[in-house]
C-alpha cells in the first residue's frame, strides 16, 4: 500500500464501513438529504468510477468537476481516483470563454456538470477537441443554453443545448457500473490537479503528486498532531478512534480548501455536511440542527453574514457543539472576530495561511491585526527567501514565502510559470509562493501580502490586505478592498473601495482617513474612496482585485 488518496479512504471504509460519512441537506435531485455511510459512499464511487472506466477514460487522462457542492462532486473526486483518472475543479462562475481556456488548457477528456451549467458547457465544448465524455448531474432543462442559473454574460450555447446532446445522465452511469471495487494498483504518484487563479489572470492548473498532497494539503493524516509514518497507521488510528466530529465546509468545493477539507474529515474517518450554496440562516439551522464542529469558510465576506444572522433572523441558533471556525484564502479582521466571539464565545478562530501551491503553511498568531502584520507560526517546511538566491532572508528583511519537501510538480502546461515558481536547492523541490513576508526575531513569519498587488506610492510599498484590515475596523463599513490608482505625484494611490452597512450614515474621505490613521502609517492611509453597493468577491469570498481597481480608476477620472 502507497500514500494513495483512493487507498487511504478505502482502508477507513473498511474499519469503519457502518458510520456516517457524508450528508448534503438540500440534494436537488431528492428536494431532500441524502446521508451515505463509508460503506455507501465506496459503492456509490466505485460505480461511477466503472463507468468511466467502460466509457474509455483511461489512467492519466483528465476529468472535469463543473458542479455546485454536493454528493456528486466528492462521489466524481473519489471514482477518479479509484481509477486512476486525474480530477481537475472547474470554477462554475466561469463564462464561455473562460471555460474553453481551461477545458483546453487542462486537456480535459470528460466532464461532470450540474445541469444548470448545460448553455455554458455546450458553448465551451464545441472549442475543445479532446473532450470527449459529459455526463450532467439533474435533468436536462427546458430551453437549456438560453441561460442559466448563475446569470453571467457569455451563459448561452449554440442552438440550445447541442454541444451538451451526447451527455449521459448521472444516475443511468451510476446504475451502469458495479459497485465494487475490482480496480488495477494504484501508485503514491498518481495526480491531482488544482486549477486556481483566474481573478488576476487566466488559472493555472497546479500538478500534485497523491503522495505530496497527501502530507501537505491533508497533514498526512494528523493536521494538528504528527503525521503517519506508514499507510496502514492511518486506518489503524481510525479504528482505535471514534465518530463524532463533523466538519462543514461552507465554501464550494471547486476551490481546492473545501475539498481538502472533505478529505481530512474521511482521513479521521469522520462525518461531512454539505450545502449546495452558501446561505447563513441554513448554515446556522445546520449547525444546531447536525451538532457540527468545526466550519470552514473565507474571511470575513462569509463570516460577516453569519454575524447578521445570529443577531438578528438566527438569534439564538444553538452552536454549543461548534469548536471552530477556520477561514483559508482570506483573512477574519480583529473586528469580525470579536464580533462573532461575542455571540459564539466558547469558539476557537483560526486564521490559517496556505495555499493551492503549497497546502497548509500556518496559523496566524492571536496578535495579528493592523499596524502589526499577519503573523503566523509556520512549520518547519516554510521559510521566508530572497526571491532570486533563495538564502534565507535576515530577520526584518522582506523576501517571498517558499516550502520545501512535499510541493507540487508545476503548472500543468506552463512551463514558463514552472520555471518562475517552482526550484530545486540541493536534493528539495521548493516552491515559491507570491506572498512577501519577513521574519522575526522569534521566527515567526510576518506576512505582508501579495506582491503582486503591492502598491507603490511615493516609493513607500503598501500591502492591501493590512490597510482592509484598518478599514474593517469602523464601525460602518461592511466589506473592502484596497486598490492603486495610477497618480501623477505619488507614482499611484492608495484607493479604498467600501460597501457600508445597510442604513449606515455616508461616510467621507475624510471620517475614513482619521479612523485609518489611528492604526496605519501616513503613507499607507487611503486618498481615495468609493462607496459602491456590494463588493465583488469570488463565490468562495477571495478578493477580486482586478474588478477593486477598475472600479477604483474609472471613479477617479
């Protein structure tokens, strides 16, 4: 047996074949839940992945996952990598053109979407020529390829639905293939692929070896404790353990922290709860409702609504069981915490640092906030490195975040971004991720933010997230985002763009700028400010920026 994901999860289903392993509380396909046990939930997996077996997808070739959060997704995750088929997420806020990028790019094979999704695939599918197998999730639509359900620009196919004809229903693959498992071996290189980005740029696919994944993204089977040190332990800890923890993670599990979160949860042999989208008063009624312990979510775009729930529609929501809260790709403010805190205080907040490319980093530290930086306590694979002779950086000196060990192979069909991310030094793969940070003198790593969204102004550089942070804090402001505007004195400006609280009173540049200023250096201060009525995010809450500076510069012409 290999640190194979399949081989991992079929050793706990067969410790723990009876227990609970997945519940999704609003399954479209029922109006109702469906709960499957480990047992259950191998079945169900090892029948689609026969199917895709019998359809002539073959070991190495990849699939797409184009689908809102649900059984099927992880049912798809898992049959792919029974069979040795290589699992690629697909953002389903993605457009026509967005998604024949990323078809082709990924030289995608098959596809596994929600019916809603018919329009956008059918387009998209015509312009890739390697995809050869659909099969849709629900029932086909009436007028599908008119629009769909997310509304986007770019959501109609040709002629109706005919790029999308041929897909076979879910169900008929799932009666067509046994249920059991019957596959060929398996090995700890087979791949798992991480398409991330697409906000700042086009995505890029990140290529993880099972093996790596395994102990960077899923902490090699004890995230908290010391990893397994052969296969065989993982099941052994499982049977040796019992049930009673459940994770729910809120975000949509096309971004790679949900699914790994889903992950965890089956490594422990655990339960997971699952909502098609993100709604706080469900969310709320779920928690009580499942008993659940530990939620997963990004930033405060998620966190805040579950604080307006709580105080108002979902006042007293019974969360006694919840033990924590952890957000990933964005960060809780010190405000939004303490908020939370305030009606769920027995709740642990966990602000941990990673990313698509290197897994799990850190947690911050409890006195990180503005003026001070985000500070974390990373492991011992993390160091902070001068971007181009990758030597450790001295202590207050800025350099780029790099892991070393267990990180990816590359960018799937991107030699070039390879070659700018990821190195060698000595017998170690690294990887160089885009966060500058320092070091203290207690060797905790103090990030700054992402270069490439630094703003320099008047040769000062400012790092947005810390000045969002600061803007957070007054008490009308809902949710920002920070931006540079070119300037014709300073090089650009700092540009604050803010969505206030419903029935909060306007706020003016300047109430912003005296509230900041207790908090931030001059220089990192905001000389511009937009009210706009909601602030763009993805769907799983990560900052758009692109779409902060637009909004920032055409309001400053």
């Amino acid at each position: 047996m290999e640190y194979n994901l399949a081989d991992l999860f079929e050793s706990v289903v067969d410790v723990v074949p009876d227990r609970e392993a997945l519940v999704h509380l609003d399954h479209p396909g029922t109006g109702a839940e469906r709960r499957l046990t480990y047992a259950q939930l191998d079945a169900a997996a090892n029948r689609v992945a026969h199917h895709l077996i019998d359809s002539g997808i073959r070991p190495g070739e990849h699939l797409g996952l184009h689908l809102y959060n649900g059984v099927e997704y992880l049912q798809t995750v898992l049959a792919c990598l029974k069979a040795r088929i290589v699992p690629v997420n697909v953002n389903y806020r993605y457009v026509e053109e967005e998604l024949a990028y990323l078809y082709q790019d990924a030289d995608l094979v098959a596809l596994v979407f929600d019916a809603e999704f018919t329009g956008r695939v059918a387009a998209a599918r015509l312009r890739a020529p390697r995809l050869r197998h659909l099969v849709r999730v629900g029932a086909a639509l009436p007028g599908a390829g008119a629009a769909d359900t997310e509304g986007t620009a770019g959501a109609e196919g040709p002629a109706g639905a005919e790029g999308a004809a041929d897909a076979v229903e879910f169900g008929d693959a799932e009666a067509a293939g046994s249920p059991l498992r019957g596959f060929a071996p398996r090995s700890a290189d087979d791949q798992f692929i991480i398409y991330t980005g697409g906000t700042t740029g086009m995505p890029k696919g990140v290529m993880w070896r099972q093996e790596d994944l395994f102990f960077a993204g899923l902490g090699g089977g004890a995230p908290t404790g010391e990893p397994v040190t052969r296969p065989e332990e993982l099941a052994e800890r499982v049977a040796a353990g019992g049930a009673g923890i459940t994770f729910f993670p809120t975000p949509p599990l096309m971004h790679g922290t949900s699914t790994l979160t889903a992950f965890i949860a089956f490594n422990f042999g655990q339960r997971v709860v699952l909502h098609r989208k993100f709604a706080p008063e469900e969310v709320l009624r779920t928690i009580e409702r499942e008993k659940v312990t530990s939620v997963s979510l990004v930033g405060d775009a998620m966190l805040r609504p579950l604080i307006d729930a709580l105080s108002g529609p979902s006042k007293g929501t019974d969360c006694s069981a919840l033990f924590s809260v952890s957000s990933s790709g964005a960060i809780m403010s010190d405000t939004v915490r303490e908020q939370f805190q305030a009606l769920v205080p027995n709740v642990m907040l966990l602000n941990n640092f990673g990313s698509s490319e290197s897994g799990f980093n850190g947690t911050a530290t409890a006195d990180s906030g503005p003026g001070r930086g985000f500070r974390i306590r990373v492991n011992a694979r993390t160091q902070v490195v001068d971007p181009v002779t990758h030597e450790p950086v001295a202590v207050g000196e800025p350099g780029r975040v790099a892991q070393r060990g267990h990180v990816p192979l590359g960018y799937y069909n991107d030699p070039k971004k390879t070659a700018e991310t990821f190195f060698r030094k000595g017998d170690e793969r690294w990887v160089l991720l885009g966060d500058m940070a320092t070091v203290d003198e207690e060797g905790v790593v103090v990030v700054l933010g992402r270069g490439s969204q630094c703003i320099n102004t008047g040769g000062e550089k400012v790092y947005p997230e810390e000045v969002e942070q600061a803007l957070k804090s007054h008490p009308d402001v809902y949710d920002a985002l920070v931006a540079g505007v070119p300037d014709p004195k300073w090089g650009n400006h700092v540009a604050a763009v803010v969505q206030l609280r419903a029935g909060a009173p306007r706020v003016s540049l300047d109430d912003i700028q005296a509230h900041c200023r207790t908090r931030l250096a001059g220089y990192k201060v905001p000389r511009q400010l937009v009210i706009t009525d909601s602030v763009q995010r993805s769907p799983s809450g990560k900052a758009d920026y692109r779409w902060a500076r637009e909004v920032a510069v055409a309001a400053d012409r």
